[in-house]
C-alpha cells in the first residue's frame, strides 16, 4: 500500500530522473530510507558515458552493502522511478535490502518504447519478483508514471536528434 511517505519519495526519484535526463542521461533516480525514514543516500542514472552497469538502484546496492549492517538493510526501502532491471534486482537480492516502491513499471516502460519505435534492448525486462523472492513490492504509482513517461519520451526524443 502506497501511502504519503511513498508519494514524497517517488516524488524525489522523479526530480532525480529529471537531473539525469538534463546532463544527459536515461531518466532514472533513486532513493535508500532507513527504517526510521531518513534518506540514507540517492542516485540518478550515469550510463551516458558507456558503462550501462551504472543504475542507482545498483549503486544505492552497494553502498548499503558497505554501510550498513544486515539487519538495516533488511528493513531499509528502496524508492525508484523505475521498477528494477533484472541487473538491480538481483543486486537487490543479494544485498538483502528490504522493500521496494517504483513509480513506473518495467512493463510500462516495455510498452512506451515500443509507442517511440525504440528497438529492444539486449536485456530482457522482468518484474523484479521474477529475479528475487521474499521482498515487498509496490508499485506502479499512476500519477508519478504518467510523469516517468514524459521523462522517458523526452529522453527518446533527444537520443534521436543525436543520431540524425
């Protein structure tokens, strides 16, 4: 269940997409919270210099692995624009973090880019409870999607500029 601690932090994963996107990078961001809802750390994404393993959510994965203990990790959240990639889900897992919220789903961004006529990628989209088990997940939030999918168009748009 989303509620208005989510709605706050999916709100700052979408101004952290929007960051990415403006120096030029895919529209992704991400937060780490703490049991007692401090935002230990956030992430945009920084795959525009080649390195595609750059996601936050990994990125955020490895900082709870170096700072924090298990047990703070089994109860922390991730909050991201984006549903996990199977990369970031299995980073995820094997974290042992806790819960997971997503304003937009791998589904749906499966589904935009397919409407922008952009090719697959090599890597296939699954849902994270595909890659991992026994972790709480919600998601997507309607009215923070419809704003992903902008974000997502916008960054398509520019990409196709480039190559012209």
């Amino acid at each position: 269940m989303i509620n208005e601690t989510d709605l706050k932090h999916l709100r700052r994963c979408v101004e952290l997409a929007g960051i990415a996107l403006e120096k030029g990078d895919e529209p992704f961001g991400s937060l780490l919270v703490s049991a007692e809802g401090e935002v230990l750390a956030e992430d945009h994404n920084h795959v525009g210099g080649g390195d595609h393993t750059q996601h936050p959510e990994f990125a955020l994965a490895r900082w709870a692995a170096n700072n924090m203990t298990p047990e703070e990790r089994a109860e922390a959240t991730v909050y991201t624009s984006g549903e996990h990639c199977p990369m970031c889900s299995a980073a995820h897992g094997w974290v042992g973090l806790g819960r997971i919220v997503y304003a937009s789903s791998s589904r749906q961004l499966q589904e935009w880019m397919q409407e922008l006529g952009a090719e697959a990628g090599r890597v296939r989209s699954l849902p994270i409870g595909e890659v991992i088990r026994d972790t709480q997940i919600d998601g997507p939030v309607p009215e923070l999607a419809e704003e992903v999918r902008m974000l997502i168009r916008l960054s398509h748009e520019r990409k196709s500029q480039v190559k012209k």
